[in-house]
C-alpha cells in the first residue's frame, strides 16, 4: 500500500525562505556592515596609522621646543646662533671663501 505523496505547504516554505533570506542578511552585515569585522580592521589599521603619525608629531614638537629653548634669552647657544644667522641671513666669516 503505497501513501499518497503530500505537498509541504506554503506557509512553511515561505517561513524557511523568510528565515533563510533574515540569516543571510544579518550575516552580510556583521560581516561587511557599517560596524562589521572588515570596518573593525580598517578602524584599527587606521588606529595605528595615526598613534605612528601622533608620534612623528610629538617628536618634531620636541624638538622644535629644544630649538625654542636653545635660542631664548635665558639660554643661548652659540652654535645654534651662528647657523641660523649663516642659513637666515646668508652671513659669512671674514676667514671664509664662499664658491658660487
């Protein structure tokens, strides 16, 4: 005796299919969206982009503050003086022969 073959009805098909098209989605976006795992991985990369880049700052601010401090008037350093009055001015010893 043989059973009669029954369809599956629709409304559990649609369900699969709306549960199926919801996990795909949702998916998608923890992987590609605004706050997925690949931004998650931009933001960090660009984290340590600018901790370099803050660092490079932070350097060339200290040392522009120890030239600061080197030709203040509480400190003068007269090497420092007579390179930037030779780069500034274009001044040059007596003892000296300047190649044009």
């Amino acid at each position: 005796m043989s059973h009669p073959r029954t369809r599956a009805p629709v409304g559990v098909i649609l369900f699969f299919a709306i549960a199926l098209a919801l996990g795909t989605y949702f998916t998608f976006a923890a992987v590609q969206g605004d706050f997925g795992l690949f931004r998650r991985a931009e933001i960090a990369q660009e984290s340590r982009r600018l901790a370099a880049e803050l660092e490079e700052l932070e350097a060339e601010v200290a040392r522009m503050e120890n030239l600061t401090h080197r030709l203040s008037d509480d400190y003068l350093d007269l090497d420092l003086l007579d390179e930037q009055a030779r780069e500034v001015l274009g001044l040059v010893r007596a003892d000296e022969i300047v190649i044009r």
